[in-house]
C-alpha cells in the first residue's frame, strides 16, 4: 500500500465544500421524494412517468462529486516517498580487529562474521559512492582510501590481520583523515557529506580517548554510526605467565559505542549474530547511501478526476439526455 502525504495540507478544506454539495443533493433529493408522495393519483402519475430511472438517477451526481474529490486532492499535491541513491558521499569502514574478535560465540568467529557483513554492506550501498576501509586494534591504519572501486575494498576485507589491544580512538582519527584522501568533485563547491561505519566488540585499551576521537569528529561534523558486535559469552584462549591457555572472557562494551554515536551524531546499534550485522548494515547502507525524496502525484488525482467527470457526463446523457 502506497503511503501518501499532501505538500498542500492546508487546501484539503475545500473537501468541506464538496461534503456540502453531497448533503445538499442527499437534502434535495428528499424533497423531490416527499413531493412524489403528495401526487395521490398514482395511475396519472404513471402515465405522465412511465419509466422511472431508480437508483440509477443517483450515479451521475455521485461520479460528480468522486470528480471533485479527486480534483481537491489533487490540488492539495498529494506525493509519494521514494528512496533515491546519492549521487556523492563517502563512507568508511572502520572494523576492530582486535585479538578479541577470534571468539567463536558467532559462529565460525566474529572476524569471520564481520568480514561476510561488511561485503553485505558493500553489495548494497549505491555505486557511486565512496567507500573506504580502516583496520584498528593497537593502532590504526587505512586499508582502503575512498573508492568506487567495490572489488578494491572487498580485497581490503578480506586481508584483515588481527593483532593485540583495541584504539577506538585511534580509529576514529584514521578514518577521519581518509575521509579527506576521497576523491574530489570537480564541478562542485558543496562538500561531501561524510559518515563512519565503527563496528567494535570491546573497549579503548590504549590511544587516545573516545570522547576525544568523537570531539574531533563533531568538530568535523562527521557522524560515527557504531555497531557493538558480540555477546557478552565470547571468550579467547589467552596464554598465562607459565604458558597455558587460558579461557579470557571477551565482553561487548555496548554503552562505550552508544556515546560514540550520541556524542557524534550517529546511531547506535547491537548485533550479537552475524544475521543481525548484516541487518544492520543494510539498514545503515538505506540510511546513507539514500535520501528520501517526494515524488508528486497531481496528474493521477486529475487523471481519476477527469474520469469520475466523463463518466458522470456519459451517464447523464444516456439517461437523462441531458449534462449534468
């Protein structure tokens, strides 16, 4: 069912007028009845009327005024939100890949996991925009500068390493300064509208700050849209001081990325199955690589109203020989 919405919404009064003229003809019509009524010779009444229209006398005012029904929605601009792909903006990627994300708690791991998302992600967002890719565990670093390239940056997902300690912050900065490596538009002033895509399972562990990362980022007015990704039963093989693995439990620090995003201006979302990640990355690709806009549909509303008025026409002429 297609969702309608009005640019006009203040010139729907005239339907007021159009309720009017059908309770005036309901008024008119009454009388007309009472006035049959009071013809007491019904055998003359015959004669002079021989043929009576019925029901059917009804159907030309009716098509009437559905005409004007239609014609006042119509003036009233009655649109239509349609998604429609951007032509220009640039997202990074930004994925921790911290010792933590070798949990198994989602299934094969969570880098596994996070790895068949984000190519999700890519798959779906639109193609002229340009994607980017930054990889942060104890330090941060660009995988992939911005790019249409899709298969470039797939490349990039597919080559990422884990390594020790988790830089949130130091992630935030490396994508921050990608942004500024994307390509720019020649026939244009206006500037890129830019996000971070952040999906962590753990907390800063070393680098600067979050609050700090995300002051820079509102600074540069850059949303970081954060996914905490995880359950709170992941745990890793950790070696203790004489050697042994020992099981290390690998929380997701949910309310750490929920400032992230509320401080920057990004949303905030939690996935604990790979299903879920990739749900959220569809929902982030909707959410930026499209923007709403209305599509007007006037010349329908007409297009019915002109109809409701032909057929009210044809069906006084056949009936009545006469126009309405």
């Amino acid at each position: 069912m297609i969702a309608v919405t009005y640019l006009a919404p203040s010139r729907l009064w005239l339907l007021a007028v159009v309720l009017a003229l059908a309770v005036a003809y309901g008024v008119t019509s009454a009388r007309r009845r009472s006035y049959a009524v009071r013809f007491t010779n019904l055998e003359l009444l015959e004669s002079v009327a021989p043929s009576r229209p019925g029901w059917r006398r009804h159907l030309p005012a009716v098509a009437m005024l559905l005409a004007l029904t239609s014609l006042v929605l119509a003036l009233a601009r009655p649109a239509r939100e349609e998604k429609v792909p951007r032509e220009r903006a640039t997202v990074i990627l930004a994925i921790d890949t911290s010792l933590s994300m070798k949990a198994d708690d989602v299934a094969p791991s969570r880098i596994a996991a996070a790895k068949r998302a984000a190519k999700v992600f890519l798959d779906i967002i639109p193609p002229k925009i340009n994607v980017g890719l930054v990889s942060f565990n104890g330090s941060a670093q660009v995988l992939s500068t911005p790019t249409t390239d899709r298969q470039a940056v797939k490349n990039a997902v597919d080559g990422l390493e884990l390594a020790e300690r988790t830089a949130i912050g130091e992630g935030i900065y490396a994508s921050l300064a990608a942004i500024k490596q994307a390509p720019k538009a020649e026939d244009s002033k206006e500037k890129v509208p830019a996000r971070i895509v952040l999906m962590s399972d753990g907390e800063t562990t070393v680098g600067r700050p979050d609050a700090v990362a995300s002051r820079e980022a509102q600074r540069q007015k850059v949303p970081v849209t954060t996914i905490a990704f995880g359950t709170d039963n992941g745990y890793i093989e950790v070696p203790n001081e004489f050697g042994e693995m020992v099981p290390t439990p690998v929380k997701v620090n949910r309310p750490a990325l929920e400032r992230i995003a509320d401080d920057t201006g990004g949303k905030a979302f939690t996935a604990a199955t790979e299903k879920e990640l990739k749900q959220a990355y569809k929902d982030i690709g909707s959410s930026v690589g499209f923007v709403i806009e209305f599509r007007e549909l006037v010349l329908w509303f007409v297009g019915i109203g002109l109809l409701f008025l032909f057929a009210s026409s044809l069906m006084s002429l056949l009936w009545f020989s006469r126009l309405p």
